[in-house]
C-alpha cells in the first residue's frame, strides 16, 4: 500500500530534483523514499551546501592568489605580536 506525501518546496528546486531524477532514469518519489529510509535508519540527516564565493570575491582571492605568487604587499614575517603590532602603528 503506497500513501500520498505532500511536501512544500521551493518550485526551482522541486523543477531540478525531478529534471535530475529523469536524467538518472528514476522517478522522484524513488530518490524521496531513499532519503526516508536513510533518515530511519541513521536517525540523523547532514546537509550539504557548497560554498560560492561572490564575483566580488573571486575577484579578490584571485587577485590575492596573484600577489603570493609574485610575492608582493606582504608585510612580515614578524617575530612577536609586538613587532607586528609596532609595524602597524607606524603605517
């Protein structure tokens, strides 16, 4: 016997899930009962979200990337917390 679960979700992410779903050649309820049973048996769930760095940032650690590889606008290698606070008083 099967019952009916409803569930409110964004509408982009349930287009993707079932878009994704198809791909795999399964319907979305499978991948759905799957994560169910997985919550069952592990009484846990983890999510996942990768991290995206805005453009602004990409730009920015590219840039960084940049200078450490040129080894420019580095200051230090200090010794002490002392030296290094004494280097940014004197800027």
């Amino acid at each position: 016997m099967k019952t009916v679960l409803n569930v409110k979700t964004d509408p982009n992410v349930k287009q993707a899930a079932q878009r994704l779903a198809a791909e795999m050649g399964v319907p979305l309820s499978t991948i759905v009962n799957a994560y169910l049973k997985e919550f069952i048996v592990q009484r846990e769930f983890t999510v996942h979200a990768p991290l995206k760095p805005s453009k602004k940032l990409e730009r920015l650690l590219k840039n960084v990337e940049k200078d450490i590889r040129l080894n420019r606008n580095f200051s230090g290698p200090f010794k002490t917390g002392k030296e290094a606070a004494d280097y940014l008083r004197s800027l």
